[in-house]
C-alpha cells in the first residue's frame, strides 16, 4: 500500500497564491526588472531545441556582439547567475598548476583553488584600483596563464580601468578575463579594442533583465586555448565546449542542458533594449544619475568611499570625455562622521519608502552605504527618493 500523505508541509491556509510586495532596488543588485522584459519572459515557452527558440539564441549571441562591443563569434548566455560565469570563466581557461593572478576579493582565488590553479592576489587598499604600470609589473614578474580583473567592484564602487592591458598580456602570454557583472551596460566596455579574452556578466544589473542568465564571451586567443587544453575542464555543467556547442559556435547543434527558456527571453528583450537606447545614451544616462546622487548626497555631507577620482572615473578614450565614477553603478558614502546608525538609514528606508539600499560588504562592512543606479532603474525620479531616504534617515538620528 501506498503511505498516507502527510500535510506537515502544506503552505498556511491562504497563502496558496504568491504574495510579493512591491520594492525599489537600489542596491548593489538586483535592479527592478524592465516591465517589457518582464512580460518577454511570460511567452509561451517554446522546446530548447525548437528552431524558433534556437532563433532566439542567436539573437542573444548577436545581441551580445554589439553590447560587448565585438565581432568574436563566441557569445552566449551561461545558464546562471553570475557566479555561473565566474566558475565557466575559470575552469575552462585555467588547467591545474597554471597560474593566475587577480582581485576580486576571495571569490575568484576559492574558485581557482578548487580547479587546481596557482593562485597569486593581488592587493590594493579597499578603495583603489590598480594602475596600468602595477599590473605590467606583475603579469611580467609572474607570466600568468589568466588575469583576472573586475570592471565594476560592488563592495567598494571601484572602477578598474582596462585600457592598455591587452597588449600586456599578449605579450606575457595571459588572457585577460573580466567581471562585467556589476558594469555592463552601465560604464563603457570595449571586448576587442581593450583585447579582452573572456567577459563574463549577470542579468540583473545595467541590463534590467531578472537573475538568472549571465553573458558570457570568449576571444578567438581564449578559444584556442580551450581547443588546446591538456586536461577536460573538470565540469560538466560548465564545460563551454559542450555548451558553445548548443549555441551553435561550432557549426552545430547538440543538447547539453535544458536552456533557460524564459531567461532567454528576458535576455533577449534586454539586449535589445540596449540597442534601441544605443550605447552611448545608456552610459550617459547612468553617468547623469551618478551626478544627480553626488550632487544630493553631497548636500546631506555624505562622501564617496572611493578617494581618489582616478578610481572613479573611466580616463579610456570613448568617444565623449565620458567620465564615470563609483563604477558606474555601485556608489558607496562614507557614514558622515563618527556615531551614525547606517543600518537605521538602510532599515528606514526600507521601511517608509520601500527602498532597498545596501550596508557594506566585505573590506567595506560598516563603514559605508552602497547605492546602485543600474539599468531600467537608474532615472532621476528613482534618485531624488534616494536622497529624500537619506535626508529622513539622518534627520531621524539628528544627523544633519
Ligand atoms: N561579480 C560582481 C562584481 C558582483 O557584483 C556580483 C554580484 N553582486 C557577482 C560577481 C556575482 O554575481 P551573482 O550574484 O549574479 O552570481
């Protein structure tokens, strides 16, 4: 006989219909969702290998194209967050012993560890980025198989500049990879040009998409490189030879996985969100709301955490002397002197204007508030509440 069915775990009586409240993310991510994209994602869903659906993939692999700002033939979404990206970047592009020397806090050293590389950090100060001559200096001390950089630091607002590193690293024979996950679409970004060799990101940023989807490119120089590997990379779910081959980069079509359907979707109808915005006006408009925030905070007596403007501002040649600070997405304030409650702040916010916005994290963990100005949400309307939130929050602890 068939055991009775216990009901220990059945949802509260009522509760059978998804309740979710309504909140403005302006913190380090996620952003609100475009409504558009939204609605993408609520299409019928279609097979994952239907022609229709593989039609939809190559608009996101072209999409990619001019996003990344490339003509590499090796684009795609990872199904996953992020850190999807992050652990496809690493253990297809690092073999075991190889080394690879990088920032971003410990994340991407655990992942290399655990895929067997020689890993080699390097630190700066919380707040700083590293300069063209530090970096040459070390790629040529070490002579990494892969450098890791971080466009867009989320915990501290640290934008690191990549102009001029390419050339470095072809020199030394390393691949130069990036985290885009908290910039793209936000700050300037030049795949070919700055001789990028993989990119990966995240959807919920600058490109207002949901969580799930991570963009995901990899140079000619970083393909041959997976072509030529000793060893398989050692994982199955993440292995780009298998997955570049669902997406079509080798001139055929197989099943790895169930692609993300929905998510693709929503990825679809970002990128081209991008397009019809163009570029240039999605990094001007975050640029304006960056100045818009500094401007209101300023006047509350707030700081920026990062000190120096070079570690806020892009100085690459984009065609405008844009400058961007914070990362362009990531903006973090100094408490203004000493006995300010910030989770008071964080926590009113929230509270009266359902507002999300951030305490530190990591080097930065109560020293600082972090603000994202990203994607469908960085618009003036969205901002002045934010300041409003800090106003209130401050007057509240008799602060200003
Ligand atoms: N890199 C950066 C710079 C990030 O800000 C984040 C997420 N905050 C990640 C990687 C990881 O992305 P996810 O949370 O989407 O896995």
């Amino acid at each position: 006989a068939v055991p009775a069915i216990s009901n220990a775990h059945r949802l509260a009586p009522g509760s059978s219909v998804i309740q979710v409240p309504q909140r403005l993310l302006m913190g380090p991510g996620p952003a609100n969702a475009d409504p558009r994209i939204l609605a993408a994602q609520s299409l019928p869903l279609l097979g994952h290998m239907h022609p229709p659906f593989l039609k939809i993939m190559d608009e996101i692999s072209e999409g990619l194209r001019y996003t990344l700002q490339t003509d590499s033939k090796y684009t795609l979404m990872v199904s996953g967050t992020g850190h999807a990206g992050m652990e496809a970047a690493i253990a297809n592009l690092l073999e075991p012993g190889e080394k690879i020397i990088g920032i971003w806090g410990t994340r991407v050293a655990d992942l290399a560890a655990r895929y067997g590389g020689d890993v080699i950090e390097l630190k700066a100060d919380a707040g700083r980025s590293f300069s063209l001559e530090e970096l040459t200096t070390a790629l040529e001390t070490h002579k990494p198989a892969l450098l890791f950089l971080c466009q867009g630091e989320s915990s501290t607002g640290v934008h690191q500049s990549l102009a001029g590193l390419g050339d470095v690293c072809k020199r030394t024979g390393t691949l130069l990879l990036v985290d885009t996950v908290c910039s793209l679409g936000g700050v300037p970004f030049f795949f070919d040009k700055w001789g990028v060799d993989c990119m990966y990101s995240g959807s919920q940023k600058c490109l207002s998409a949901p969580p799930g989807g991570a963009p995901f490119a990899l140079s000619e120089r970083a393909l041959e490189k997976l072509k030529g590997r000793k060893t398989k990379p050692a994982t199955f779910n993440l292995d780009m030879n298998l997955i570049g081959d669902y997406w079509g980069w080798f001139n055929s079509r197989s099943y790895h996985h169930t692609g993300m359907v929905s998510m693709c979707y929503a990825l679809r109808e970002a990128l081209s969100i991008v397009q019809e915005e163009g570029l240039d006006n999605m990094w001007s408009r975050h640029l304006e709301m960056h100045e818009m925030l500094w401007h209101g905070l300023k006047k509350l007596g707030l700081e920026p955490f990062v000190e120096r403007d070079a570690d806020r501002q892009d100085p690459t040649p984009a065609r405008t002397p844009l400058t961007r600070a914070g990362a362009g997405v990531t903006f973090c304030s100094r408490a203004p002197g000493a006995g300010v409650d910030w989770a008071a702040v964080v926590k009113n916010a929230m509270d009266k204007y359902y507002l999300e916005i951030a305490g530190g994290l990591g080097p930065t963990a109560g020293k600082v508030w972090r603000i994202g100005l990203m994607g469908y949400n960085a618009r003036p309307q969205n901002v002045e509440l934010v300041i409003d939130a800090f106003r209130d929050g401050l007057q509240k602890q008799g602060k200003l």
